[in-house]
C-alpha cells in the first residue's frame, strides 16, 4: 500500500487565473452546447425536454437565490 499524502483543501489558483477561467462561462456554454449538439443527433422530443429541464433548473435557481435574500434580509432587521 502507497502511503497517502494529505494536502490542503484550498485550490492551487490565483485570484487572477480564477478570474480569466470565469471571465466569460456564456462563451464556454456556448462552445461546450455546440459540440454536445454536432456529436449528437438530438429528436425534437428529446431536444424539448432537455429544453424544458434547463428552464425548470434555472427558474428553481431563481427562486432558491430571492428565497435566501429574503431570509437573509429578514434577519438585518
């Protein structure tokens, strides 16, 4: 058995290299959803769904992040 070495939880990136790597994820989404589209033969069907998934996703972030700003404004006053 190898010895294991522990290492500390922080990453290894500076605030600039973080800062390029999130400086444009729609770009990224863009390119990675272009790919996954001509790797891909998609029905109408299936492309509704995963449509209609990623809007029920994004509406339930929504409502997660104003739920937590009320409650967090809730308790300043």
């Amino acid at each position: 058995m190898r010895p294991v070495t522990r290492t500390s939880r922080q990453s290894a990136t500076t605030s600039s290299q973080q800062a390029k790597m999130t400086a444009k994820p729609a770009k990224a989404e863009r390119l990675e959803k272009r790919q996954l589209e001509q790797s891909v033969y998609w029905t109408r069907s299936e492309r509704f769904r995963w449509l209609w998934y990623r809007l029920r996703l994004t509406v339930h972030e929504m409502n997660y992040a104003s739920r937590r700003m009320v409650e967090l404004q809730m308790r300043l006053r």
